[in-house]
C-alpha cells in the first residue's frame, strides 16, 4: 500500500466510508455472535455456562476494546499503521469466537476434526514440504525487496 493510497483512504475516512466499514464488521459480528449460539444450543451452553463464561468472556470484552480504539483511531489523521493492526485483532477475535464456538466439531457436527483429518503419513509429507519451500519463499521475498530498495520515492506509482 503506498502512502498515496493510505491518504486517499484517511480522506475518505473523514467522509464517513471507513467508519461505516468499521460499523459494517462490527455489524457482522455482533449478527454472527446472536445467530450462533441461538442455531446450536451446545453453542450456547459451551459459551454461556459458569466455568466457561469466565473463561471465554475475554473475547467479547476484546472485541469491544479494540471496537473502540479503532474507533478513536479512524479520526485521527496522524495514525496509519494502528487501524490496521486493530482490524487484524477485530478479524482474529471473530474467528477466534467461531472457532470456539464450534470446537471440536470444525466440518459437521458429526464429524471430529480428528475424524476429517488427513492420515499422519500425509500430515508429515506436507510438513516437510512446507519446511523446505517456506525458508526459500521468505529469502526470494527479502532479496526482491532487498534489489528493489530506493527505487521508488514519495509520489511515483500507478495513478
């Protein structure tokens, strides 16, 4: 994202489109958050009993923490990479609740995920796999960014 980007969206911020974005996902949640528990009552019961109610009540109150930091960050023009982070940590805690939400039980609800899971032989096949082609895939990044360090400056790029 270059710099002319990011000062076109603080722009549009101050009109109002970032912060009806930031209401749209807030929006998704809070729908996502009421439906789940009311379709499932194992949901409800997993989130809603005693001992777990204290144990999983730190995703919601994050959620509205960090609702409310974004908020604050989206009028202040001097803050660009903050907003960012906060709507990471706002996607993360909605998977989060859906995850546990619908654990262990992540394809049906018949099916375990133990169950769904490929064999261990396959599992350790991609595990190697991915050990090897992951280091090459971050040194080719960093050397392309490494080659390609100053060549563009403040102002140039696609318009």
């Amino acid at each position: 994202m270059t710099l002319d980007m990011l000062n076109v969206m603080l722009a549009v911020g101050e009109e109002g489109m970032i912060d009806e974005m930031l209401l749209a996902l807030l929006a998704a949640i809070v729908a996502i958050s009421i439906w789940t528990p009311l379709a499932q009552p194992a949901i409800a019961a997993r989130w809603f009993t005693l001992p777990n109610l204290f144990f999983l009540l730190p995703v919601p109150a994050l959620v509205v923490i960090l609702s409310l930091c974004q908020w604050r960050c989206l009028n202040n023009p001097e803050s660009h990479h903050l907003p960012f982070i906060l709507t990471l940590g706002l996607i993360f805690l909605g998977f989060s609740g859906l995850g546990i939400s619908i654990w262990p039980h992540i394809i049906p609800p018949s099916i375990t995920l133990w169950q769904a899971a490929a064999p261990t032989q396959s599992q350790g096949f991609m595990l190697v796999g991915a050990l090897l082609i992951i280091p090459v895939i971050l040194v080719y990044t960093f050397w392309s960014y490494y080659v390609f360090r100053g060549k563009v400056q403040h102002g140039e790029g696609y318009h």
